[in-house]
C-alpha cells in the first residue's frame, strides 16, 4: 500500500494501462472523516467499498437463487 500525505486542494494522480487517468483530491479534513472529490472517466466504476462488498452479495445470491 502507498501511504501518501496531501492537504485540502493537493491531487494525487492515478495513470490506468491505457493511459487514463483518476485524480483524487482531499476536499474537506475532518477530525474523523476525510472527504475526497474524484475525477475519472465514467466508465470507470467508482464505489465505496461497502457498496462492492453489496453488490458481490448482490451477485453471489443471484447466481444461487437464480
């Protein structure tokens, strides 16, 4: 894991394979939440990871129930 410090308006920059690129920004520093704005391409899924964690559930209780 990269471990990286930023203050408010600071970006950290993903480049993907392809060439695209994922821009995270710390907007708002709270003493205990962190408030990020992100800038992607929208065919790039960005979710929190509760919400992965629901729809592999999501997923997996389809596959069984059908």
């Amino acid at each position: 894991m990269l471990v990286l410090s930023r203050e408010v308006g600071e970006r950290v920059i993903c480049t993907l394979p392809d060439g695209q690129k994922i821009e995270i920004m710390p907007i708002r520093i709270s003493p205990d939440k962190v408030r990020l704005g992100i800038t992607a391409a929208p065919e790039i899924e960005i979710d929190r990871e509760e919400v992965v964690m629901l729809k592999k559930q999501m997923e997996v209780d389809l596959l069984t129930n059908g």
